[in-house]
C-alpha cells in the first residue's frame, strides 16, 4: 500500500497528520485512480494558520511588483507544465483534453493570473481616497490569511491554488490556504507544486500558497473561522457551504461564498416566431455543454404558454436525444443530479426526455423537464432545487401575469436572462418582467445565454443569496474580485514619512 | 392615561397594533417623561415591510436628483425646526442643549444629508464598469429597504430617521423602516414628521421613511431577515447586536453593525516626557466629552512601565477628579457602566479614581482603572469589557514586548492610536507596535485622541469584528457608505435602450 500524498505547509511538502485517506475516482471509468490522499487531523491545519500568520506579516508589506512578479512567474510555469497539468485533470474530472482543458481552460487560468499581477502592479483595486485638509487617507488594504475552498468544476480556473479565488486573494496580499476540490487533488497538488517554485524562485514567504487536501468538517468550520484567518471563498454546494458560512458569520469572519444557482431565462413568443431553431440549438449547446456542470448552466427555462414554445420544446428535446449523454464529474455529481431530477417529477415535472440508459463513466441521460407555471406557483421552492449537470426544467406560463408570478418567487440567482423579438414585438413583456428579474440576479443578459462567464474588469460573477453570500461582491472581475479579501484602513494625523507610499503626497 | 403614540406606516401616522407600551425618561432627573409610546407586533412590521417593497420598486427607478431634492429638503426641514428638536433631544438624552445639539451634532446631521444628498446627484458611489468590448456593464445599485436601528448617543447623527445609515440608505436608492432608540423616541417621532413632510413635498413613494418605536426580540430577528428587506444598519449593544445578525446571517440578508469598540491609544515614553500636561489634558476631554458615551471612546490606554507614565496616571487621576462627572443617556447605560467598572475591578484592575457619590441624574463617577500587563495578558478577553461612559482601563506594560502582547490579544476596534516623541525618540518602538495595531482598527491615529470622527469621504468609521460586522466597509464617509447598501448589477448583452441611462454609451 502506498503511502498517502504530502500537504505543502509553511513552504515544506510533509506527511498530513490524521489516520484516514481518500482516493479520486476516474469518471470515465468509474474506478479509482491510484494515488492516495490524506485527510488532515486538526494538528495540520493548527500549523498552516500559524505559517500563513507569519507569511502575511510579510506579505502585507510588500509592494504589489513583488506579488505581480510571483503571479507572473506562477502563470508562466503552468503554461510549462501544460501537458502535464492537462493529463491530469482529464484523469480525474474527464473534461476533454481539447480544448476544453488545454485550449479554453489552462490560458484561462494563466490570463486570470497574468489580469490578477496587473491589478497588484497597479493597485487600483484600493480605491485609495486622500482628503489632506482633514489628514484623512483611506484604502483598501491586506485583510489575513485566505482559505479557499474549490469547486469541481474547474480544475484549473477556479481551483483553490490556481482559480479566481487564489489570484484575488493573492494580488491583494494574503497568503492562501487551498482545501483541494476532493475530485482533483493531484490536479491542485500539481499546481500547489508549480505555486510553490514561483514562491520560492521570487523569495516570497514560503506559506505564501499552502495547500491540504481535506478536512473533516468540524476541522473545516474551525479554520473558517478561526482568528488567524482573514476570509474564506468558498465555491461548491448549498449544503456544505451553508455549514462553513454560520461557522464564519459567528466568528465574525467574511466568507463568500458560489453556492447554487438555476440561472433562470424567460424566451419570449416574438423571439420562438422570430428563430426557433436558433434559440433551440443555442440553449441546447449552453445546456449540455461540459455535461451542463457550470454555475451558469441554464437550469429554468420559463415560457408563455403557446404553439410557439410547444414547437420550442420539441425542438430541445429532439436535441437533447440525438445529443450523447457527457461524463459528470464524480459519483457525487451523478448522485445529487439523478436525486434532483427525480425530486422534480416527484413533484409533478414531466420527464420529456431522459429516461435513457446510462454509459460507463459517471452520468445521467440528458434531462428536459417541464411543468406548468401553476404547478410551479404551489411549490417554488422544490421546482428551484439545482440539478447541477444537464438537466434544465421548462416552466410553461399561462399568460404574462403568471409568468410575473413566476419571476417573483425566485430566489437569488447568478444569472438572468430575456430573449425577445429583435425587432421589438416581445417588448412590452419585456417592460414588465424586466424590473423582478433585475434585483434577483447579479447578471441580466439578453439575447445570450449565461454559460459563458467572460474575464473582464465589468464582469459580476455573483448575485443575491443563496447564490452567494453577499450580493455586492463579484468572484471573476478585477480588480473587484480582490476586494472581497481587504479590509479598509485609514490614516488619521498620521506623520507623512509613517504612511504606505501609496497613500504619501507625491 | 394617554394613547400611545402613533407609528408612521406606508404614509399613514396610525396606531401601533400591539398591547405594550413604554415611556423614555428625563436622564437628569431619572423620571419617566409624559409621552407613552407603542411596542409594535409583528402585524406592524409586516405591514411596513409590504409597504417598503412597494416604495422599493418606485424608488429604485428614480434619478438621483429626486432622492437628492428629498434628502436637501429634509436637511432644511430640520433647520426649520431646529429649537424644537433641540429641546426634545435635550429632553430625552440631557445632552447639552448647546454647544453640543444646537451647534455640533445637528449641523453634523444636516451636513451628512447634505453630502448624501451630493452623493446621489452624482453617481460616484455606483463605480460603473463598462467594457463595451465585451458588451459588459456593471455598477452598485438599490438593493432593496434598509431597516435601521440607531444608537443611544447621537439622537441626531446616528439617528435611525436622519443619521448617517439614513442618509446612505436613501442616497442609494432605499426606503428606510426606522426603529427608534428607545431612550429618544420623542426625537425620532419629530425627525420621522419632518422627514415624512419633505416626502410628501417631493413626491416620493409615501413609504420611502416609516417608523417604529420598538418591537419585540424575537420579530426584529424576523425583520431583519425577511426576504422583503435589503439590509439592515444597526449601532448598539454588542449582545443585542449578536442576536439580530445570527438572524440575517442565516437568511443571507446582509447586516451592518457596529457594536462595541475600547479604541485602543498607546502613549509611548518619549511623548510624555515630552508633553505630560498636554497629553493628561486631550486624553481627559476626549474620555469625558459627551460623558465618555461615545463609539470612539479612549477606553483603553497602554503604557510603558516607568516614571514618566506614572506621572501621566496620576495626572490624569487628578483632572478626573476635578471633573464634575456628566450625566448618562439611560439607566440601561448607568447600569452597564457600573457593572463593567466593577468586572474590571473583580478581575484585578485598580480603581484609581471613581468612588465618589453619584448624581441626582443617571451617572457614574468618571473612572480611571489601572491594571499591570501581566494581570492583562492572563485574562485579555475580559479586560476588553466595554466600559461604555466615562471610564477608561490603563494597563502598564513592562516592556516594549509585553505591549506588543497585549497589541496582539486585542479583539477588533473602530480605531486605534500611538503618541510618540515628536522628533523620533520613539519611533523604535513605533515601528514595533504599528504593524501589530494596523489590522485590529479600522482607523489608525497618530498623535490625536479618536473621538472626534470627520464626515470625510476619506473617514473609516469601521473595522474588524467585534467593533464591526465587516470589515470592508465603514458607516461615515460617502459616498463609501452607500455601498453597504447596494448590490452589483451587471449586464451582459442588454440592448442599448434597456441600460440604465447612466450606463449607455455618451
């Protein structure tokens, strides 16, 4: 028996303390990969804090050059070991080598990196305000020591040693402890490796990126909330991020957290008329792309009752028949997505398609749900349960009054979307479900589907709870993104030579 | 018996449904005054609540001139009604008719609506992102009613109907349910009138201010986690404060508090020898201004054992003593004051001064504690016991590493401070203790007592957890403060004639 994987703590790879172990699972074959890992006692994550607390008293000093060189050299590293890095996570999330992982996934990541050294170098992210007459300088500043808690999605670009979360945290100058995503932990061990060269090749502090693989959860809610701990982001599932987010919030701690999201879109009748086939293959793309496993993934559709969306059903589900069933992430993933679909029609969806046998790997035939909007009106709750994977339930409206109805009873989600007649027919429906949509959702789009979530400095990747934990706060997008882990400091009467440069009269 | 006064609900002053009722008192004479007021039932905050949605949908669609003609108009609303106020307040607090409401706190209130009022004509506080590239928009935008309750010590500027949460809340776009303090509902009472007036005069939605004088425990947790409301502002006691956020955290419902600060001031050796009578002086009036009933109090002042601090103590003994003590706002508070006072003293702390005979009003000798950094550092937790009035807690540090200790164990504050030689002969030490005090406060201070808080866009009035709630946002400065209230909304693909005006293409 081979002995388990080592945790990176205060820049030394070592043997985890705790007895029990885990392996990832190949989710194309089912079977478990060969390397072991350790579940760390308490005793592990006693040190990392210790280590990150005195990283941080380091970090915090920096200029932003120093943490943008790391940044740099991290990015330039991964593109090094690409193969590699790529190999391995098709091993233990069966994403498609190409050009999921390889095209689309890793230059997101190193462009994450690359955008995150940009705004360390710049510092735009402190919103730094100086009022001279008053002595007053204010900033956003270094908050401690950053726990980010990976999702299973994104090996690379929202990985805990590697993502978003990492880079914010990171460029903003905190050192970060990466709880793997328990689906990839050679994934984050490897890049947790290639962090660890950048830190020591640019002498930054050696538990400036620390990583464990897992926790129990009690270890889990004690490090969220621990006092060395700065914040927590945490992107996963409703459940275990609703345990970590009471554990914080009574220590006082900031967590954000991605937590679920149905990411509703409303087709309008003008729009069907207008380009049926076009909207029929678009949703069926965004849907099933990936195995529909994406935060954004369309999973509430809501329509007006009529010929033209009868014919719009049909034609999805045409096409998620003749579409082949993906490979989901995990034995978990295909868990929670068979035991949601079947909570739907429990509850009076009807199952148009995806009654399908099964494949090899992880997976669950490519699911389209309907349900009347009255059906939906009398159980909301229930009708918005995640089906995270491909899977997406139709809510047929009577009229634009229920579908109003519809909107209002939706809790908080990512995404938002309308597609209406491009000439304008759709538009008075449009006036009056525009303004419910608008204040439940981080991101209103038209016309497009959500899936794609673009890197760009206007981006928000959050939205009212429980999509996440704070509805002002975005997790892709910098420099925002990196004030989730900052703390506002002010100067008062401070003597000039005493205060940060940046905050200096120049 | 007189009814009780009546609530102001959706634009209707109506009475309270609800059987209790509470009176305030005169704090000078500890008698009840005339007016009886009602404890709302939950039907009152539901009926609030609906009302708040409905005004919410209108307000939020306004331009910001319109929330700023409102906010300027009720600035000179209360000018108008200045002498009345005054004396009400004068009433219900024993705060010094003048200078301290006439010409300090009431200015103050009229100026931050004022700044409040600029803030929502120009936009600022919304930080529009456009990358037109990648057809992306996002700015901060009304998040929904704010519920606020306001604190004892400022029944103008802190007020929950025309204090700074007030102002931001309605700046961004949010009506306010107000929860009065209950030692000045007369006050609120006045200042809802005067803000109801200016409504109705600027053709607000009748709903955009409502009042309540208070409500049971269990429905303000209710209130401040309805899925109706946005957020809540809340400035009071730590234990009261604990409660209502448990209740919004589990609902995902952001809550700003402010809750309980010592304001830590370090007078380091060079600066006494330097300038005893002056520093014994500005630490006097800074403790026992507003009788010490402010969030910023010097509560806590370490030193450096030796000859020059016991000077100071004694010194500042002495003023103490000299000082007639001043009155406190309620019994609640006398009550509080005494029993800090005296868990300090249980626990080994020394009552220098503070022993003498009370007043005819609520009141407490102004107290000077003293205490070795030994004794501190066993027990640091209950050391921090907020002595909220006039009482301060010294404890003489051995050493410069003891200091560092006792640095390093304090929870978080609103504010912290060093005096230092004024030609560097401390500057040593200095650098020794700044880094440690720089994350615990949310402002840092040199040479200047912390009471007085700048309305400055370049203020912090906030900081790390227990004094605040978050640590990224403060409760004075706009337009920062806006933010607290408002969430990120992104569009994404939005025809151009659907943007917000501010978000188009110029």
């Amino acid at each position: 028996m081979s002995s388990p994987q080592p945790v990176l703590i205060g820049g030394q790879w070592r043997a985890a303390r705790g007895s029990e172990t885990f392996r990832a699972s190949n989710p194309a074959t089912r079977e478990p990969l060969a390397d072991l890992y350790p579940v760390s006692s308490w005793e592990d994550c006693d040190a990392a804090l210790d280590a990150a607390q005195s990283a941080f008293e380091q970090l915090r000093e920096l200029p932003g050059e120093r943490l943008a060189e790391f940044l740099d050299s991290y990015a330039a590293g991964i593109e090094q070991r690409k193969a590699e890095l790529v190999e391995v996570a098709h091993q233990e999330t069966a994403l498609p080598r190409a050009p999921r992982l390889a095209d689309v996934e890793l230059p997101r990541t190193t462009g994450q990196l690359r955008q995150a050294a940009t705004a360390a170098r710049d510092g735009s992210w402190r919103l730094a305000v100086v009022d001279a007459a008053a002595g007053l300088r204010t900033w956003f500043a270094p908050l401690g020591p950053v726990c980010v808690f990976g999702p299973n999605n994104f090996p690379f670009a929202f990985g805990s040693a590697s993502g978003g979360d990492f880079a914010a945290a990171i460029a903003g100058g905190n050192p970060v402890i990466a709880k793997a995503n328990s689906s990839h932990p050679g994934t984050t061990r490897l890049l947790a490796e290639i962090a660890a060269e950048a830190v020591a090749a640019r002498g930054l502090p050696a538990a400036t990126v620390q990583l464990l693989y897992r926790t129990g959860h009690a270890d889990g809610e004690r490090l969220v909330s621990d006092p060395r701990v700065g914040a927590t982001g945490y992107t996963g599932s409703r459940s275990a991020g609703l345990k970590l987010k009471a554990a914080a919030d009574a220590a006082g701690k900031p967590i954000y957290l991605e937590l679920s999201s149905v990411n509703p879109v409303v087709i309008l009748p003008g729009a069907i008329e207008e380009r049926l086939d076009q909207l029929a293959n678009e949703f069926t793309v965004s849907c099933l792309m990936g195995t529909g496993q994406f935060c954004t993934n369309p999973g509430l559709v809501v329509l007006l009752k009529g010929t033209a969306s009868d014919r719009l059903v049909e034609s999805v589900v045409e096409r998620f028949r003749e579409t082949p069933a993906g490979t989901l992430l995990s034995e978990g993933v295909e868990r929670s997505l068979t035991a949601a679909v079947e909570t739907l029609v429990r509850h009076g969806a009807e199952l148009r398609t995806g009654d399908a046998r099964r494949g090899a790997g992880f997976s669950h035939p490519n699911a389209l749900l309907t349900v009347s909007g009255q059906r939906f009106l009398e159980q909301p709750e229930v009708m918005q349960t995640e089906a995270f994977g491909n899977a997406s339930l139709w809510v047929i409206a009577d009229n634009l009054d229920q579908a109003r109805q519809i909107l209002r009873h939706l809790e908080g989600n990512l995404t938002g979307c309308i597609y209406s007649h491009s000439a304008g027919d759709d538009d008075l429906a449009y006036d009056r479900l525009e303004p419910i949509l608008r204040q439940r959702v981080g991101r209103l789009l038209n016309d497009k589907m959500p899936t794609g979530v673009a890197v760009s400095p206007a981006m928000n990747h959050g939205g009212p709870f429980p999509a996440t934990g704070h509805p002002g706060f975005t997790a892709v997008g910098l420099p925002a993104a990196i004030r989730r882990f900052a703390m506002l400091h002010c100067y008062d009467n401070v003597r000039p030579h005493r205060l940060p440069p940046g905050l200096r009269d120049h």
